[in-house]
C-alpha cells in the first residue's frame, strides 16, 4: 500500500501500526507501511530504546568517550527499567483507551440527524456522578468551613423582668419582649410532646436536617420567591438564637450547616429546652412559660396535654392560629389541636383512652394578663429597679436583657389605699380651684420601721408624668424637721457660753416661745449678712411665752427649736437628721433656718426619719427590693445594715412628743388611738404643707405641694389647696394610709 506522507498524517487507525522505513522521505515521495508483527515491533521498540550512542545513529551519540562509557555502566539498570516498563505497558494502554471512550465524541460517529448530538448513556451516568460527587464535596468544605457563632442573637435571649408585690403576687412586668426561660425539667412531658407532635415528631432520632424538609422549602423557594416551613427544631432553634428572621436561601443553607454541627455538639435535650424557650407564641411573648401565661394565666407546669396542643398549635402561625382572632382563626386552631393531640397518639405519646377525654376545645383567655400595667406601678418599678441595681450589682445592660424576678417590700393593700386617697385629693382639687390645682402635687410614702418601703405615691400616672413626687427632694420640710432638732439637743446638749462644758438637756427644759425673740450665740446675738438680727417666727406670729420642749414640739413652736439648734449646734443637729435618714444632699444651709426645716427631704426619706424614733433610735436604710433571682438562681444582695441614729432613750422621748402633737390635733374628747404619733409641718411661704407620723411602728410621711414641672422646680403658693388644721389634706391623706378611724 502507497500512502502520501501529508495523507499519513491525517490517517485514522495507525494505534495498530508501525512504520518500516529507513531515512524519512522527502515531501511527495512515498514510504512503504506494512503491519508489523507483535514481537516484531517489541524489537523494534528495544533497538530504538538502546540507539543513543554508536556512530551518529543515537541523538547524542557523540557526546565523548566517558559519556559512553557511563551509558554502558548504567545498561544493567536500564534494562530492568525497560523490562518492567514492558510489563506494565498493556494494563496502561487499557486504561488509556477506556478513558477514550468516555470521552465526549460530537458529533457521535454512527449516528445521524440530530441523534448525532444526544449524549449516550455512559455520558449520562458520568455526568449525574460528577456533579454529585463536586456536590459532596463542596457540602464538605462547606460543612467544615461554617463554624457555630460564639454569641447568641441578643434579641433571642432577652427576657422579661418579673416584679412582685411582698405577697408574692406578681405587680409588674417589663422589657422589651415577654420571655422568662425555663429549665425543661420543669416543663412537662405532655407539653414537650405536644410540641415534638406538631413539629419534629422524629426530633430523638434525626440528624438535626430535614433533607425532604429543606429541598422543599428550596424549591418553593427558586419558584415562588419565599421561603417554606419543613424545618426541623433544631434548625428552627438555630434560626431563633444564631441567625436573623431573613427568608433567603443563604440564610437556609446557613441554617442547615449550622444545624448539623449542633446536633453533634449539644444533647437533644438542651436543644429542645432553648427551643421552647426561644419562639414565639404570639401576643408579645416568647417561650413557652410566658405563653402559658398570656393565654390560660398559669405557669407551664399546671398545663394539660389538651391546652399543651393549643399552645403547639401556635408555632406554626400565631396570628393564624390563636382563636381568640375571629372564627376563621378558631375553626383552624381547632382542626390542628385535634390533629396534635392524634399524633400524640401514634408517637406513643398519649393512650387512646386519654385522648377520649379531651373532646372539647380548651378556650384560652380572651385577653393577655401579662399585657396589663398600672399607673402608679411604674413608679414602684422605677425604684425597686434602681435600688436592685444598687444592691445586686446589676448593669443596666444585664437588666436590659432581662431575666430577673424581682421580689420587692411593697405592699399592695397599702399602695391601693394610698392611690385611692390621694386620687380623691386630686379631684377634690380640681373641683376647687382648677387653675391651681393643675400645678399641685402630692408625694407620700410609707416606711416599716425596719426599712422596707410598703407603699409610695409617685404621681397621677407614669406613663404621663415620669417625676416621681414621693422621691423628689425640692420642696421644704418646715416645721415637719423639728423633731430632728429635738433629738440632736437630747442627745448631744447644749453649749450656752463661750468654753463652757455641755449641759444636759431634756424634754422639760424650758425655752422661750415668744415670736421674733432673736437668735444668740455663746458671743451674742446672732447676725445676718445683710446686719441684722436673726429672729424666728411662730405660726400666726404667736407668742408662747416659756414652754418646755416636749410641749414647744407638741405646738410645733418654732422658736425654742430655733435657738435649741445654735446651742446644739448646727452640726450636730445636720449629723443627727443624717444619721436618722435624710440625705446630705437634701440639707439647707448651716445658718439658723436650718432648724426650722430649710432641709428638703422627699416623703420617702422623711418617713425613714421618723421610722428610725419608732425603731427605738436604730435606723435602717430604706429598701424596696428584699429578694432577687435570675432564672431562678439567686443573686446577691448588699442588705441594708442597722446603725445607732440615737439612744434608745432619746427616740422613746421624741416619739412621747410626737404623740402629744398627734393628740393635740384631734377635738377634745375625741380618743386617740394607742401607739399613734405624728405631727403637721408648714412652711413661711406657705409653698408645702407636710404630716408625717407613726402607727402600729410603720412611719408614713405626706406633703402637699405646687410646682410648674414644664417651667421651674421653683414651689409656688398652695392657694388653700392643702387645708388647714384637722381639716388639711395631709393628715387625711396620712390618716387614711394609716388606718386611722376619722
């Protein structure tokens, strides 16, 4: 056969063909092929594997005599090379043309029309098994490059604060979602079931992904735009605690990489416990506790399995499923509660015979109860959240994020009793005058003489008026600080003259109650800036004449007290009234009005004043908070500490006259009540009007005052809207609060 050479090297078929030809041709001239026998061309092969030196036939045959001489050192080993290289050259050639057939020949060669360009089987197959092979492995790298994140989403674990009344009963709830975590051992099997029944009834046994589950909610997702459901709890769990609420297919292919790694790395258990109690049920709340709060008012452990599927119901849809919402809404809560309480069944999980019983739908609440706040328990939360801060150590952030049950001092008969009278108060003013009355305000507050705060008035409504009128420390104490100055001169004495010792004094120590009797010191009398003498005033201007200090007290005389102040000395009557309970920021002035009551103590601190006189002289600060927990862990609390504000015998003596003063303003032959005591206070410019007073040893402190809150905190006249004497609001409002018979 004659072959042209640029024939040749377009030939098909020469795998089986060798070449016998001695010099290469020249371009046009032809060569002899013929087929060359097995062995022959293994022949061939070797001689032409040997060919590298001897007379120019080699490519480098002339490279030198010690080439050579090394090529011929080395044949041995080149020749057990060639030999296995020979051995293996059929099992090569046989992968090598295997491989050739898979790869794509287009157009197929035996083959017509269009069928020339389809794919054959084998192409097929090597396709589907290539890309899911790139499939595993890019879920591999994925897998291995996704790692869980070190810190929670904040929202998800943000939970309510709990505040309680000192009955236990719960007064107030606040923060920005209601969720309060429970730990699943509290939290019964009829209630993890009903959720597992309605959600992830293989939960214990699956890997933490939902494959059918995912695909679906892909496909849904590239053909409609939105996401679909069919996640398992632990993607759901993660979805809530590490990712946002985002629908896109990033995030749930996130979710199912994340989910994976959680599963092996947390319990079912734990998994379940943050799940139930990190999603949301509707009406504000988040987890389980407060779900079974906001609709059946209970704790989650007094649930049932019938109210437990109601509650399950609403994690697929709460504003499709609460069936309070209308009867579209009541008819599908009903179909899937019944649904859940059937699948209980097939899970094992409830026994035909239980699931008998609950035939009829379990109607939650029509309202949340968790929703409802008061207007004056914002006030009441305000301090209680403060003083926990104080005392717990408590950041705003840990507060902010919630969790905390807050057990405080207050009392909630009181606290109605007290926001009942002084609303009647207010309204009485109003009907008054109402130009004045719109100014005035009424702070009130009672102690227990071992520091809890039982009740307090901050104001007409929180949500209105955020100052809280029982803590404010602007208004004058007047005549209501004299027993202060009374107890600093028994406890201290008095110093008349110039390096005289201190002498003695006592309630029967006789002083001078004339009006304008000036002021004196040990040098003389006593001068003001201006080069006048200081003098004090009585109410009304009138003049007393010599009375004792038990009965100067008992009048409210201001005059004695004024000059008992200067021999005592103004220090110590500031050290005394500081160490009864008024704060130092609130005290006036080092001059002579100090004792008259230029101090500005809020109703709160003044009836922790006098508290400290019916401790018998021991004084405690006063505290709104005695408990708190954290998810049911205690934290701890800096308690307030008892100390030594007088002796014993001088409170005895200060609350001996304060009962005089208590039955001096009744009518005569009106009987007062045992263990009573108190006394009104007023003020020169008739700015504040004040009763503070003790019974049955809870101290309870009320002032009356007018204030333009949008202008000044200057106090303005009270234009008669206080009253006068029995009549004077105060002491009804204190009298009330008190429990004190009119």
């Amino acid at each position: 056969m004659q072959l042209r050479v640029d024939d040749l090297r377009g030939a098909a078929g020469t795998d089986d063909l060798t070449a016998a030809h001695d010099p290469a041709p020249a371009p046009g001239e032809t060569m002899q092929l013929r087929a060359l026998k097995p062995t022959e061309a293994a022949d061939r092969s070797r001689t032409g594997a040997k060919g590298t030196d001897g007379n120019g036939t080699g490519r480098k045959g002339t490279g030198g005599g010690r080439r050579r001489r090394g090529a011929e050192a080395d044949a041995p080993a080149t020749a057990g090379r060639g030999r296995r290289a020979t051995r293996r050259a059929p099992f090569a050639a046989g992968i090598a043309l295997r491989l050739r057939r898979l790869r794509p020949a287009y157009p197929r060669p035996g083959r017509a029309g269009w069928r020339r360009w389809v794919p054959s089987w084998r192409q097929w197959l090597g396709a589907w098994l290539s890309a899911i092979g790139l499939a595993g492995a890019g879920l591999v790298v994925v897998y291995a490059a996704t790692d869980i994140p070190e810190n929670l989403n904040t929202y998800a674990t943000q939970q309510d604060n709990v505040y309680f009344w000192s009955d236990g009963t719960v007064m107030a709830r606040t923060g920005w979602v209601q969720r309060q975590a429970m730990p699943l051992k509290d939290i019964p099997q009829d209630v993890r079931w009903a959720v597992l029944a309605a959600e992830n009834g293989s939960f214990y046994s699956d890997s933490g992904v939902s494959v059918k589950g995912v695909t679906r909610g892909l496909w849904r997702t590239l053909g409609e735009g939105s996401t679909e459901g069919g996640s398992t709890i632990t993607q759901q769990y993660v979805k809530n605690v590490y990712l946002t609420q985002d629908r896109t297919l990033t995030r749930k292919f996130t979710e199912a990489m994340i989910a994976l790694k959680l599963d092996n790395r947390m319990s079912k258990d734990e998994i379940l416990e943050g799940y139930l109690n990190t999603s949301w049920f509707g009406r504000g709340t988040y987890g389980i506790q407060r779900a079974s709060q906001a609709y059946y008012g209970k704790d989650v452990g007094k649930l049932n399995a019938s109210e437990a599927a109601v509650l399950a119901s609403l994690l697929k849809g709460a504003s499709l499923y609460d069936p309070t919402l209308g009867p579209a809404n009541h008819k599908r809560a009903v179909q899937r509660w019944s649904w859940i309480l059937d699948r209980m069944v097939v899970l094992g999980k409830l026994t035909p015979a239980e699931r008998a019983t609950y035939t009829k739908f379990p109607e939650p609440l029509e309202r949340n109860p968790l929703g409802r706040t008061g207007k004056q328990s914002d006030y009441l939360v305000e301090l209680a959240a403060q003083y926990a801060k104080k005392a717990g150590g408590i950041s705003d952030k840990d507060l902010d994020l919630g969790g905390y049950q807050i057990y405080t001092t207050f009392d909630r008969e009181r606290e109605a009793t007290l926001t009942d009278v002084v609303t009647k108060a207010r309204q009485k003013a109003a009907k008054s005058d109402a130009d004045a009355a719109k100014d005035v305000h009424y702070g009130a507050a009672s102690v227990a003489a071992d520091g809890r705060i039982l009740a307090v008035h901050g104001g007409p409504d929180h949500r209105k008026q955020a100052f809280n009128e029982s803590n404010a420390t602007t208004v004058p104490a007047g005549s209501a600080f004299l027993p202060f100055v009374y107890a600093a001169g028994l406890e201290h004495g008095v110093v008349r003259e110039r390096q005289a010792p201190r002498e003695q004094v006592g309630p029967d120590t006789v002083y001078d109650g004339d009006d304008a009797v000036p002021v004196t010191t040990p040098e003389g009398p006593y001068w003001d800036r201006n080069g006048r003498k200081v003098a004090g005033h009585n109410d009304g201007e009138k003049s007393w004449g010599r009375i004792s200090l038990r009965g100067a007290l008992a009048n409210s005389v201001n005059t004695p007290f004024m000059q008992l102040g200067m021999d005592t000395g103004l220090d110590k009557v500031k050290q005394t009234a500081q160490a009864s309970g008024l704060l130092s920021s609130s005290m006036g002035p080092m001059v002579p009005g100090l004792s008259l009551g230029s101090s500005t103590p809020s109703a709160i601190r003044m009836a922790s004043g006098y508290a400290t006189f019916a401790a018998r002289g021991t004084h405690t600060e006063p505290y709104s908070v005695r408990r708190v927990t954290r998810n049911g862990v205690a934290v701890p609390l800096d308690a307030p500490k008892k100390r030594r504000a007088v002796s014993d015998e001088v409170a005895g003596q200060v609350t001996d006259a304060l009962g005089d003063a208590y039955r001096a303003s009744r009518q005569p032959g009106d009987p007062a009540p045992e263990g009573v005591s108190g006394k009104p206070g007023t003020t020169a410019d008739d700015t504040a009007a004040w009763y503070a007073g003790t019974a049955r040893s809870v101290s309870t402190a009320v002032v009356v005052y007018r204030m333009d809150l949008s202008d000044s905190l200057q106090p303005l006249p009270l234009e008669g809207l206080a009253g006068t004497g029995r009549d004077s609001v105060p002491y009804t409002i204190w009298a009330r609060a008190a429990g004190i018979p009119d």
